[in-house]
C-alpha cells in the first residue's frame, strides 16, 4: 500500500509540476494570454498556489512510505485545497466580456 500511496502522490505532484511549467512559461510570455493585464494577474496567484502544491505533494510522497493513509488522506485534502484555489480565483479567471 505504501508503494501505491507514494506513487500515486508522486504522479499527482509531477503533473502539479507540469502545470507550473506551463505557468511560468506563459507567466514569462503574457502576450500568449487572451486577457493581457487581468490573465497575467490571475497566473501570478496560480504560480504562487502551485508552488506550494508541488511542496506538499512531494512531503506526501515520502510520508507515504513511512505513513500510507496519512498521506492518502492529505491527497485527498488537495482536492479541497484546488478547489479552494480555483474559488479564491474565480474572478480573475474568468475570461472578460
């Protein structure tokens, strides 16, 4: 079960990895966004929040070999904390009228 845990938080935390890459390569190119200022705001917040979700993802993955369903549980908490995200940024994610 440990294994599976670490992997699966693992995987999780290279794919919130991925997304950050690509936020901080538009974040460097705001002339790729559809909505300059406010879309340059909105990634900036998304960059800060996604750093902090590569950091805890990579704490589950090795508290998942000593303490699976502790850290099982804490994946499942980062569901509610990008739902969170995205609530928190609802409005500025939004595309202008």
């Amino acid at each position: 079960a440990a294994t599976a845990v670490a992997f699966y938080a693992g995987f999780t935390g290279l794919i919130n990895a991925s997304l950050l890459l690509l936020a901080r390569y538009l974040h460097r190119r705001p002339s790729l966004l559809m909505d300059g200022v406010k879309g340059y705001a909105a990634l900036r917040a998304l960059v800060r929040w996604q750093w902090i979700g590569v950091m805890v993802y990579l704490a589950l993955t090795a508290l998942a070999l000593v303490v699976p369903r502790v850290a099982l549980a804490g994946t499942f908490v980062m569901w509610a904390f990008w739902a969170f995200v995205v609530a928190v940024s609802d409005e500025p994610l939004r595309p202008s009228p």
